[in-house]
C-alpha cells in the first residue's frame, strides 16, 4: 500500500472474527533510518535490503540526497552511495524531514561533522516538537544554530566541521539524543561520551561498528557509557533491516484481545532494548512464543506466535519505559481488556512524541467508555469490556491512530478515528495486513 492509496481520512474498525493467519512484520523505522544515514556518511556502496518504505523513512532517503548522497531504489533493495572522506555539502534548499523525528535529529548529528549550513524544516506535528535536547550539546561541541521559540523547527544548523569531543550526561536516557551526539563525535579529534543514566536502544552503537567505527561501551549502575573515537570515515557495508518490534505490537495485540485469534507475526527484532511490551504482555498473562531465532546484521530476529488471552492489570516498571516507550499507547488497549488496573508512570517523554502521547492517549480510551486516571508522568487504565462507539482525535500521530484501531475490533460498538493518512508515515501496510488476518476495518469512510 502507498501513501496515496489511503485516500479518505476517517476510519473505522469495528468487533471482529477470530484474527487468522501469518503475516510478516514491516522493515524496522529505527534501523531503516540509520542504514540511509550511515551509508550516505560512509565511503562506498551500502546495499540496504527490507528497508522499511514508509513516508519518514522516504523523508531520510530525501534529506541525504540534499547532502551529497546518491540514493537509488531497485527492485528488492536500495543502493546508497556515500559522501566518505569528501563529506557532506550544504544543501541547496532546506530539508524537509516530513513527520520524522528520529530523522531529523539523527542527521543533525551527522551533518554537524562537516562544513555546511542547513535549514531543517518538517510538518506541522514535528514542527512542534523539541530539538533542544540535540541542538544544546551539539553547541557544546562547536556548532551554531537558529531555531524558534522553544528549540522547534524550523532549525538552521551551522558547522565549521571542526568540533571539539564532549562527555554528556543527559537528562533523559534517549537513543536520539545518544546518536546524534556519536555521529557528530565522528568527526571530531578524540573520543566523546555520553553517559546514559538508564539503557535506551543501542542500535547506533551496534551500526557503528559495522561500518568501522571504535565505539566503546561500559555499564555504570543501571546505565551506561558509551564512547567513540574520532576522526573516522565509516566504510560500506550491507544491511539487512529486521521487522519492527514496534509495528509487529499492533497485530499481537490485536491477536490478544480478539477472541479465538492466533496469528504468527515473522522476522521481529528481538533487541534486548525494544522488547519491554512483550515482557510487559507476558507479564499480563499473554500467549506470546518465540522461536526461529537468528541474527542479521547484528540484530536478533525470531517469529512470534499470540493467541488471545485473559489479560491483567500491572503494574509497569518505570525503568522499563526506554525499551518501549513507543508502544505504551497500544499497550493501553490491551490493558483496556485485562482484568483490574494497569499502572504505566515514569513516561513523561510521551509528552514530546508526535502528540502529547499521554493526554491523547487518555483521550482514545475515555472517548470509548474506559476508565482512566492521567498523571503528570503517566497514566492508569481500568479494564474491562470496551464500548467502543467514539472518534478520536488522533493528532495527526500514526501510533494514536492504529491503536485506536486496535481497540475498536473487540469493542460492543465501532470505533473511528478522525485521520489515518498519518499511518502511511511507519505503516504503509498496515490496513492490508490486518484485513489479511480478518480483522474488519472501514478504509472509505465519507
């Protein structure tokens, strides 16, 4: 499915059948947004195979081209020849990185570690979003940069290409932050570190070294050091993107939730620092098997089979929410079907996605008669049988959306959303697949 063929806005599912049948994950976002990146910095040719085609991952494709890489798309992969030693160029016009925040954070990094001046601009729903977090120790490093009111978009970045390494603690532990930082310390006269407080995802770290570069990592406590010595010019390699742990949520817990379902969901990555929400289902009581396990570029990849399950309430560890914090939205659904109350506190940083992801979340389950409590730093939810019968508002954000969906295939009365063309930006397939396994979603609404 393309973008353009998601054509009306308004959508709608509704009780459905048991769920049937096996489906395939989409390629990973995180991993698909790196395999670009990294290949335009590296010096050769970087086949990329199941990259993940979605509009922010198009919106990368788009942004590296604007600074010197030659990006083509064949038949079953994609070729990227990089900038290497020569390095980036500034861009002729600004980068318009769509909806995609990993993106656009990402190749600040990266871009930081030439000569260049570049306008970073996105849509309305990015447009709002922090950069603070990567533009104040990128300055620390050397660059200078122009942005509105809060640190949003639109950004011009500005770099000499000579920076200084740093050792940063941040706030938060984020991946983005992390990766944007490594990159620029590419290209520095030293090492730089950043010192995690907790574990965020490690996939830049893993990439890295796959294209040459020395990362050093050390554990400290519950988090993390994590180094990298520059100058270094990344060299080719290929990369075989797994499927996204974060996509794959949506049919299991669609499986969860449906009486009679059982679907096997193929080629999930298995990253020690993505798989919280399945700890979390498990813990709920859900029916989730893995097995075919393998690796590929590094990743570790498995099929997981889920049946539909009496769920739970529990309570969520905070110091779980780096492995999962996309997908506490979709695990409300399940928890709106579980027995007692799910507890999820320590996420604040939903607060910063492409919607206040807390508040519209609250909003998608009080909307269709679920009971509950919103935090500052979190949430609670009741479970129980769902009425359905609302329309939510998704923000023009993709998980919102699909999570909304979700909810609605076991709800007493249909569930709408006002807008799904979102969806395409992570999920181009995503309507496709789960019509595949039965579920019953109205795509036409007038």
């Amino acid at each position: 499915m393309t973008v353009s063929s998601i054509a009306s806005s308004a959508k709608s599912s509704e009780r459905s059948p048991a769920l049937i049948g096996t489906v395939r994950a989409p390629g990973d976002k995180s991993i698909s947004h790196r395999a670009l990146i990294f290949g335009a910095l590296a010096e050769g040719v970087t086949t990329i195979t199941g990259l993940l085609e979605g509009a922010d991952i198009l919106s990368t494709a788009d942004a590296m081209r604007s600074f010197g890489a030659n990006i083509k798309k064949n038949d079953d992969s994609w070729t990227v020849i990089g900038c290497g030693e020569a390095g980036f160029i500034s861009p002729k016009a600004a980068v318009d990185c769509g909806n995609a925040g990993t993106g656009v954070r990402l190749i600040m990094g990266a871009a930081a570690g030439f000569t260049v001046e570049a306008t970073f601009t996105g849509d309305a729903s990015l447009s709002s979003r922090p950069m603070g977090r990567v533009l104040d120790p990128l300055s620390d490093m050397g660059i200078t940069y122009d942005a509105q009111d809060g640190g949003r978009l639109p950004v011009t970045l500005r770099s000499s290409g000579r920076l200084s390494p740093i050792d940063y603690t941040p706030p938060h532990a984020s991946a983005q932050v992390k990766s944007a930082i490594l990159l620029a310390g590419l290209g520095t006269e030293g090492v730089t570190t950043i010192t995690e407080p907790t574990l965020s995802r490690d996939h830049t770290e893993n990439m890295l070294k796959a294209f040459g570069a020395q990362v050093t990592v050390k554990t400290t406590g519950q988090g993390q050091k994590v180094s990298v010595e520059g100058p270094v010019t990344l060299k080719a390699v290929n990369v075989t993107v797994p499927g996204d742990p974060s996509s794959a949520a949506f049919p299991i817990v669609a499986a969860l939730i449906t009486p009679g379902s059982d679907v096997k969901i193929e080629n999930v990555m298995m990253n020690p620092t993505r798989v919280g929400l399945f700890e979390t289902l498990t813990e709920m009581g859900a029916y989730l098997r893995s097995d075919n396990f393998r690796t590929s570029g590094g990743e570790i990849i498995a099929d997981i089979e889920v049946k539909h399950s009496k769920l739970r309430g529990v309570t969520v560890p905070p110091e779980r929410a780096p492995s999962m914090i996309d997908e506490y939205p979709i695990l409300a659904v399940a928890a709106a079907y579980a027995s007692g109350t799910t507890m999820m506190r320590g996420i604040g940083e939903m607060r910063v996605k492409e919607s206040d992801r807390i508040s519209a979340t609250v909003a998608l389950l009080q909307a269709n008669g679920v009971q509950t409590a919103e935090f500052e730093d979190g949430f609670s939810v009741k479970g129980g049988a769902v009425a359905g019968g609302g329309t939510v508002v998704t923000h023009h954000d993709h998980r919102i959306a699909m999570s909304a969906l979700v909810l609605g295939l076991n709800a007493d009365a249909p569930v709408t959303i006002d807008d799904g063309t979102m969806i395409a930006t992570s999920f181009p397939a995503f309507f496709d697949l789960m019509k595949n396994i039965g579920a019953v979603m109205k795509t036409d609404i007038k």
